[in-house]
C-alpha cells in the first residue's frame, strides 16, 4: 500500500520574496511545512525555494516507485531530479513529443554533465554508445530500445514516465511500464490530475502516491454555452455559425494584455476560425492556410497551431505568443501536452460525440483538465480562467463531467495494434506470452476472442512459428509497423501498385491533412482524380490510410496551389520519415519479402522526403532545394521532354538544360508569382545549383544512412567521397 500524500489546495507559495505555507494531508492527518530552500537540496535548483508539490515530495519520497498526480504547471520536472538525484547507474527521462523532450533536457543539463538526448530522429544516434549519466528520450525510442534489447538497459536503475496519462491514448505507455515492472526497475510516473489514479499507483506498485491540489496560480472555472454568441437565422453551413459563434466569443471575454489560446474540437473548425478572422480584418501570423489570404494591414494578433501547420511557421507562431508579440492562439488538443506556452485565459470548445448508445465529450475531461493547465502565468498574474464553452450540450452537463477510466482511446482492441502486442509478448516470454500481456493495464479489456483470432492470423501469415518469431515477426517489432500493414505493404507491392502507395503503411502519420488545404481551389478535382486512377482498380484500402493524399503530395500536385507557402503539418517533415523507410526496405529486401532494387529503394526515400515522383526524385540532391522548387525543376524537365537526372549525375546536368526564362513562366503560370517575384525565384535557383554544380544528386543524410543501412558500422567511419563511390557502385 502506497503512502498518499495530498498537497492541500489552501498551501501558499510566493517567490519574490520566497514565502509560503505548505499543507498536506498525510494518511488521514493534517501536516505543515515552510518551503524547502533550494540549496539544502541543490544549489543547482534556478529559483530559491522548492514550491508545496516539491516540499512534499522532498520530505516523503525515500526508495522505490511513485506516483504524482498535479495540474499542469505545479512543478512537476523538479520532482524527476528528486526522484533521480540519489540513485546509482544510468537514469532515464521518457515523455509523448519531441518538443517536450527537447525542453526538458535543456532543464536536465543544469543538474547533469552529461545528457543524452534521443528521438530517434538522427540515424546515427543507434550507432552511437550512450555515455551520459541521463537519457531523455521519447516513448518510442525508449520502446524501439526495449524491442531490440539495446545493452544499456541492463544499466537502467530508474525510469521517469511523464504524462503518464498518455496511457489512455499510446500503448506504448503500457509496453514501457509492463517492461519496467518486470525488471525491477524503480519508476516515477507524473501527471496532470487523473481520475482513479490510486488505481495505477497499486499497479505501478508505488511506495508514495502525491496527489496534488495546489496550483500556483489560482485557477476561475466558466461554463457558458456558444448558442448565445452564434449568428441567428442565417444560412451559412454549421462550422462556419460555430467559427463566428468562437470569434463572438472570444472578444467577450478577452480583456485587454491578456494572452489568450483557443482550444478547438477539430482542425476544420480551427481553420474556419482563423479564416473568418482574416475576413474580418484581424491579423494573422499563418501563412499556408486552406482559403485565399487576404491582404492585411493590422499587425498579426491571431494564429492557428496544429500538426498541419509547416513546421517553420509553427516555431514562428510559439515563438511570437511566448514573447508576447501575439495575443490570441486557437490550437487543438495536441498543445496541451506539447511545448510550454501559458497563457491567461484559455477557451475550450466542447462538444458531445456518440459512441454506440454513449454519449461522451470531445475534448474528454483529461484533456480539458490538462488544456486549463495552461491557463495562469505564475509570477505574472494572480489568476488564471478557463471558459468551457459548450455546443450542443447543457452547461450542466459540462460542469459535472464523469471522470473517465485509464483505458487507452489507441484500442487495444483493434486488431492493428493487438497484432503487435502479440509479436511483443511471444518476444518477451515465448509460450507464456500470457503472463507478459497480464502485465499491461488494459489487459482486463481486451477480449479473449480477438486475442486468439490474431494468434491464429499470426501462426497462419508466418510471423510465429514454435513460439518463436520468423523474419517477419523480428521485422514488425524492430520496426515497429503491425502485421496487418505489414500485409498490406506486401500485398500493394505483388499487385505492381505506384511505389508510394506500397510504403505507405510503412510510414506511421496520418497523412489525412492534405485535401482539406486545396479542396476549395480550382483543378482539385481533376488532380485528386489523376491520382485515384492510380490506385482504383486494385487497392481497396488506400482510401482508408489516406494513401490517395500521400501519392498526391509524392507526385508533386502540391505545386499547382499558391495557397500553400510551404507543405503543411506531417508533410512538411518528412525527413525522417524517408530515413526509416529507407532502413525497412534494405530489411525487407534482405529478408526476402520484397525484391526491390537499390536503386528504387533510394528513389523511394528521395521522393518520400521531397514530395516528387520518383523518376525525378535525385532532384531532391540538391541541397536545401525543396519540395517547390524541385518541383518546379520537374515540371521544366517533364515539359521540355528532357530526361530526368539519375543519383549518379552531379548538379551540372541541371544547370546546363535549365532555361531562366521558360522557368519563370513554369512560376507564372503554376504558383500564380507576379513577373517580378517569379524572376526572382528563380534566379535563388539558379544560383543555389552554380554553388554545388560538382555535387552528385544525393541527399547527403540519405547517403549516410543507406552507407549505415548496408555497410554496418563502418560507414560511420567512412568520407562523403568514399559513400559516394560505393552508392555509385551499388546503384547501376
């Protein structure tokens, strides 16, 4: 039995001067404290007093596992070097994004010399041999690690597991917590307030469980209903009434200074929002949005952040709010588990969605909980305010929400990922792949029936044979792709299908962003029909995993829609993306499941990576050329009848068939440029080329990683030119 500790809303903390009271309630009995001095703990400590959630777990925590459960913003990273500071061996950090990820570590490193930072973004991180005292990673390379059975697990004494919640919606949460318990290893599990969490504090089997209700600012709770401020009696469509209902809004209650973030239900409506600012004369920060910009003179007071959002802007919009040089941010679900950006006010739309005969809200009441973390600036304002705006439901009903269970939205139900539970647990334990999935918290959920339907469809398709994983099975879980996508990549690959609909179930986005930006603009249509002729007549289930978008962008279409100054959200960052693909093919072909040569397999990740088809795809060698320009290169190429380069061509070849003038009009007449701006394009283009004209066609992290992919360590060790020489070798 754990011991509940409960840090009492009525403590008090101030920095300046540093001054408090701190009270809990400690099994039942009612204890005080004044706030720990940082420097009885660490000097290191950036502030000179530990605040009440902090003197709590200071006082209590000894050994073993913990749970925390506090709002958002109440201190929680401290409580990680807490947890850490006085044990033995090598120690890790695991959270849900890159960008959370990427913060804390900056935080870690005024505790530790040596910090490892891995998101499984740069190939050469499996390479490398971990060196630091800490390793702060995401939850999929930690898991990619468990999988493979990387040797410095064995030297893990503790293990921190931030927003632990996320466990309700990533599985690989449960994968994670499921490994550590039954390897004995110390964990810390931290998250915003959580429902029946005493529950996953006996199942972590926690020595103390904090649950805090102190926050440190004071946080004022609104219900309101949109009805009251959407148009009456008109006959636009609904997400248009509920965008201006959201604007109306809005500007009833945002007072002067204050920073204030939107949270919408769904990205449509977000963008409606942000278009209808725009009609409305209020200045917005985005620049790739799916309707005409209007011109603006007012400075920008408004931006939309979601994962559709080009990566570059996006970094702008954070940036602009955080420094205060925009007042108003409309943002999905997805900020509230992301990068730090507080605000004063936050305005959550909330919505009611039928499951079956359930109703329930979207967004859910963790998710609400986590979004009104960010409300409040502490140091800055006393208060912070939530408005919980309801649509379509009572305010009542908003006020009492039913606290939900702990059982992961990412259904452990759904064959996909029951599939590669399986693989995992016959990994693990073989025959007694039973007792690892008896580990795992949602494992009283999971129906029996599918459990031994996928069992069957795993032994029948040859991912398991005697209890042991075949090729295939070592694939999926080293991976990380499901057998079923495994199925359907292998079978879009028998049916001679465009190569960028087979890889597409070996790429984990959703890609499902795309049409939603150009559906409004004239020859959509005709573009979106060119490329379900390509997949009609034999995929049944490319509509499905959005494989129609993804071959619009890989051949290039994008290029036709001025609208979009940069490809949006998943597209925009695909870099990665290409370089894994790239591994799973050399593996895949290796192993014989797909007969793919070289040369098309470093075709594929160009073109992943660029958004161009890939006969052109060594277009994308060019350094920092992009996926317009590329393109715009391709569509000079294509309609001069000039033969598209190969990976063994240098730049010259390009530089010496562009026409300067031809390509202006490819400009003019596909992204809409004026004379001026069109000339000027393409003389950065023409320029960009002159400066690498002796470089070969390859993208220089494509080449580093197929030399890894195929060589093994030593191209590690290897010069550009000697890669060089060896790709040229292996992709006549």
């Amino acid at each position: 039995m754990a011991k509940t500790v409960r840090v009492l809303p009525e403590s008090r903390f101030f920095i300046k001067p540093p001054y408090g009271k701190v009270i809990l309630e400690v099994n039942n009995q009612k204890v005080e404290f004044e706030p720990v001095p940082s420097y009885v703990v660490d000097p290191k400590i950036p502030y000179p007093a530990l605040n009440p959630l902090q003197t709590a777990f200071y006082h209590y925590y000894t050994s073993g596992s913990a749970l925390v459960s506090a709002p958002t913003s109440a201190g929680k990273s401290l409580l990680a070097y807490l947890f850490m500071m006085n044990k033995e061996g090598l120690k890790v950090y695991c959270a849900p994004t890159k960008a959370l990820v990427n913060e804390k570590a900056v935080e870690f490193r005024r505790y530790y010399t040596e910090v490892e930072l891995r998101t499984g973004d740069k190939i050469l991180e499996a390479y490398k041999p971990i060196k630091g005292q800490l390793i702060v990673c995401t939850y999929e390379y930690l898991v990619s690690s468990m999988r493979n059975r990387a040797g410095w697990l064995g030297d893990v004494s503790c293990l921190v597991v931030d927003e632990i919640h996320q466990m309700r919606k990533k599985w690989v949460v449960e994968e994670i917590l499921a490994y550590a318990l039954q390897m004995g290893i110390d964990l810390l599990g931290m998250s915003g307030t959580l429902p029946e969490a005493y529950k996953l504090a006996e199942y972590i089997s926690a020595r103390l469980f904090v649950e805090c209700f102190w926050r440190p600012t004071e946080l004022e709770i609104q219900v309101d209903t949109l009805s009251k401020y959407t148009p009456k009696g008109t006959s636009m469509d609904n997400t248009e009434r509920i965008a201006r209902g959201l604007l109306e809004a809005l500007y009833h209650y945002k007072r002067p200074g204050e920073k204030v973030i939107v949270f919408v239900p769904s990205k449509r409506i977000g963008w409606e929002l942000l278009r209808v600012a725009n009609e409305e004369k209020i200045g917005i920060l985005n620049e790739t949005v799916p309707f005409e910009k209007q011109n603006q003179t007012k400075e920008a007071e408004m931006a939309f952040h979601n994962a559709d959002v080009p990566k570059e802007e996006r970094e702008e919009i954070e940036h602009a709010f955080r420094d205060g040089l925009l007042d108003v941010l409309i943002a999905t679900q997805t900020l509230a588990y992301g990068v730090n950006l507080p605000a004063d006010r936050v305005i959550i739309l909330i919505r009611p969605r039928r499951e079956g005969s359930r109703i329930h809200l979207s967004p859910d009441p963790l998710d609400i909980l986590q979004m009104e973390g960010r409300a409040g600036r502490f140091g800055i304002r006393e208060k912070g305010y939530s408005v919980r705006l309801a649509y379509g439901i009572s305010e009542q009903k908003v006020q009492h929400f039913n606290s939900q269970t702990l059982v992961s939205d990412e259904k452990l139900g759904d064959l996909d990922s029951i599939g590669l539970l399986l693989l995992l647990a016959i990994h693990y334990q073989g025959a007694r792949f039973i007792s690892f999935l008896e580990k795992f918290y949602s494992y009283r959920w999971l129906k029996r029936g599918h459990i031994e339907d996928e069992l069957n469809f795993l032994l029948r398709s040859g991912y398991v044979e005697g209890w042991k994983l075949t090729p295939k099975g070592i694939f999926c879980i080293s991976a990380s792709v499901t057998p079923r996508r495994l199925e359907r990549c292998i079978e879009r690959y028998r049916l001679y299908l465009p190569i960028a609909a087979v890889v597409r179930p070996l790429i984990p986005k959703k890609f499902d962003s795309l049409f939603s930006f150009l559906e409004k603009f004239e020859g959509f249509q005709d573009d979106r029909w060119y490329v379900q002729g390509k997949l009609l007549a034999t995929c049944d289930n490319c509509f499905q995993d959005n494989t129609d978008q993804f071959l619009f962008f890989v051949e290039g279409l994008t290029f036709k829609y001025p609208n979009l100054k940069n490809p949006p959200g998943e597209f925009s960052s695909l870099g990665t993306d290409a370089l894994h693909l790239l591994r799973h093919l050399i593996d895949l072909r290796a192993k014989g499941l797909m007969n793919i040569s070289h040369r098309d397999v470093v075709a594929v990740c160009h073109s992943v990576k660029y958004g161009i088809s890939p006969e052109y795809a060594a277009i994308g060698g060019v350094k920092g050329i992009g996926h317009f320009r590329a393109n715009a290169i391709k569509r000079f190429l294509h309609e001069e009848g000039i033969r598209p380069p190969g990976f063994l061509d240098k730049v010259e070849y390009l530089l010496e068939r562009l026409d300067k003038n031809r390509l202006v009009e490819v400009y003019a007449e596909y992204r809409k440029l004026k004379d001026g701006d069109a000339r000027r394009e393409v003389e950065n283009i023409l320029r960009q080329l002159y400066l690498q004209k002796d470089s070969y066609l390859m993208d220089d992290h494509i080449l580093l990683a197929y030399g890894l992919f195929t060589l093994g360590e030593k191209a590690v060790k290897m010069k550009k030119s000697e890669l060089l020489e060896y790709a040229k070798e292996m992709l006549k």
